[in-house]
C-alpha cells in the first residue's frame, strides 16, 4: 500500500519522486529503497527517484537539488526557444550570499546576483520534458546577456533579440523598464532599433 503512494506520487509528477516529497506524506524513505531494489524505481541522484519508463528531465533534477538556483543566460535562451544551441552546461544564477561550491562541482556555470535583482522577472515555465522549472522571463534574460560579464557570445546574443522580436508575448515596455533597472538601457536600445 505504502509503496503504491509513492507510486502515484511520482505518476503526479511526470514520473519523478523525491525523498521530501514522501517525507511529507509521512512515508519512511526505506520504501524509495525498496522500490530501487525491486527495479521499480531508479534512483538518479540524492534524493530524486525516476520511474524506469520515464526519460530524465535533467532541467527538473538539478533545479530540485539547487532550489535557490533560477535558469538564466543561455539556459534561458534555449527554455525560451530564443536560441537554437542546446546548452552544454547550464547557466543558474542564486542570491549575493549562496556558496557556489557544490554548484560548480556540477559543471553548472553559476553566478550570484544582487538580491533585490535576484527576484525580479522569475517565474517557472515547463521545461522540454513537460516540468515546472524556475528561470528568468524572456525581458530579464535579454538584459541579463548584454551585461560585461555576462560570457554570452554577441551573435547569440543577436539572434536571442530577432527571435524576441518576432515573438507575440514579446513586451517591449517591461524590456525597456528592466534595462534602465539593469543599466543596459543604451545597449538594449541599440538593438530594438535596428530590428524594430
């Protein structure tokens, strides 16, 4: 009965269970243990457990692992399909005071950011495996790659502005408001006026 829950809960969740999420069900975590053993579940890293049919939605796995992590730069870019490279590593920025440590352990390009910046244009959108993973709006990653550090190469960084362009959700008055709060406001312009 007791592994049944389990199995429904990660049925819920495009096939994904954690330890937290059984640990807030009341259920000892010896039972994803006993799932393992008996090939019912595969384990993918700590505390995450994959059906053996599901295809691993490594976006979802490493957003779980690193919660205070948000997609951003190029991850972002490919989320939004305003790139067509699929990244290599992915690109998470965290608040001013995260220790990067384990993040880079990982090979997750990391970086911290300002946390009154950290917040802004958030939001949680599906990733290519059909799971709700946190990354910066399509506005804030646009302000994010024109930055001096920002490591984006500047021919993707024009592609990522035609693609926007030619977007319906695009919303050029928030695009506009986060560049001046960001001060890329002259770079940002630059670009909206060769392609506007």
């Amino acid at each position: 009965m007791t592994e049944e829950i389990i199995l429904q809960i990660a049925e819920k969740n495009n096939g994904t269970v954690t330890s937290k999420m059984i640990d807030h069900q009341g259920i000892a975590r010896q039972y994803l243990k006993q799932l393992v053993d008996k090939g019912v579940l595969e384990r993918t890293t700590r505390g995450i457990y994959i059906l053996p049919h599901i295809w691993e939605d490594e976006i979802q796995h490493i957003q779980i692992r690193f919660k205070k992590g948000i997609y951003s730069k190029e991850t972002a870019l490919y989320l939004y399909d305003l790139t067509d490279r699929t990244p290599i590593q992915y690109s998470m920025t965290f608040p001013e005071n995260y220790n990067l440590t384990t993040v880079k352990k990982e090979g997750i390009i990391a970086s911290r950011t300002k946390n009154e910046l950290y917040e802004l244009g958030q939001e949680e959108i599906l990733s290519p495996s059909g799971n709700l993973v946190k990354v910066y709006n399509m506005e804030k990653t646009l302000c994010d790659i024109l930055k001096p550090r920002s490591g984006v190469e500047i021919g993707i960084t024009a592609e990522a502005f035609k693609r926007y362009i030619n977007r319906k959700d695009k919303n050029i008055p928030l695009l506009s408001e986060y560049s001046k709060i960001m001060k890329v406001e002259e770079k940002v312009s630059s670009y909206l006026e060769v392609l506007l």
